[in-house]
C-alpha cells in the first residue's frame, strides 16, 4: 500500500512536469488543431514567420491539405501577408 502511495506521488510530478499547456491562439478558428499543431512544431507562431515559408513547404507538413491551405491563403491576403516564393 505504501509502495503504491509513493508510485502515485512520483507519477503524478511526472504527468504534471510533461503535460504543459500553451496557450496558442495562433490562427485559432482558421485552420484545425492538426495543422496548428504542426506549425507550433516548427515554431510558427505569425504571419510573419509564416511569410518566411513557401507554401510548399508548409503543404509538406502534417495537418495541411488542400482545404486547410485555402484557408489559410485566404487568412493571410485579410492581413496583407503571402508565402514567400
């Protein structure tokens, strides 16, 4: 019993350590979580960093399609920024 205690106590420090939650809105409601996701792997967190990517590379990604990606052309004409070429 008390060797389980212990086990729970070092777990549960464990899940708290590695389950971090960020709070990035980046493009939320734009494109689905998959496709965020992805972005936050590659630390693309604006349009500006975004704008530094081609649009192929980005369709390389996991998450993107083509319906993702017209949504996020059209996201980004609203805000005067494009893939670079």
């Amino acid at each position: 019993m008390i060797n389980l205690v212990i086990m729970a106590k070092c777990l549960s420090s464990i899940c708290a350590v590695n389950h971090v939650v960020k709070n990035n809105n980046f493009l939320y409601g734009i494109i689905a979580v998959p496709a965020r996701r992805a972005l936050e792997r590659e630390k693309i967190d604006s349009l500006e960093k975004l704008s530094d990517y081609s649009e192929q590379e980005i369709m390389n990604l996991h998450g993107f399609g083509r319906n993702t990606m017209q949504k996020l052309k059209s996201h980004m004409k609203e805000h005067h920024v494009s893939f670079k070429s």
